[in-house]
C-alpha cells in the first residue's frame, strides 16, 4: 500500500467549537451528503464529504483515498 497525503477541507457550521464544550464533537451517525447525479438524475452519496455531525463536515476528499 502507498503513503498519500491528502489537502481536505473542514468546516465547522454554527460556530460549532465556540469555546470547545463537548456537544460539538459528539457524533450519533457520520454520513455522506447526497446530491443529483447528472447522468441519471437519482440521488447519490457525495463521498468528497462527510457529514461528522450538525456542526462539523469534512469536505474536499479526493475519491483515491477510498482505494
């Protein structure tokens, strides 16, 4: 397996981490945001980004760091 290094963006919503409680970092379920494939037209995961929770979602994941 090969070393990658990765440039990914995080970006916090709601100045989530005001003050760093605890709440922020709790995660219930991490999902992928949906959004329209243009061939089909059907609703497909966006797997450049993770949503952590309502506060944190990591974006710009380039698809090679799932290989």
């Amino acid at each position: 397996m090969r070393d990658a290094t990765w440039r990914i963006g995080i970006w916090i919503t709601n100045n989530g981490l005001d003050g760093l409680k605890d709440e922020p970092l709790w995660v219930v379920k991490m999902k992928f945001p949906r959004r329209e494939d243009p061939q089909t037209g059907k609703s497909v995961a966006d797997k450049t980004a993770v949503i952590y929770n309502q506060f944190i979602t990591v974006r710009d994941i380039p698809l090679a760091a799932y290989n």
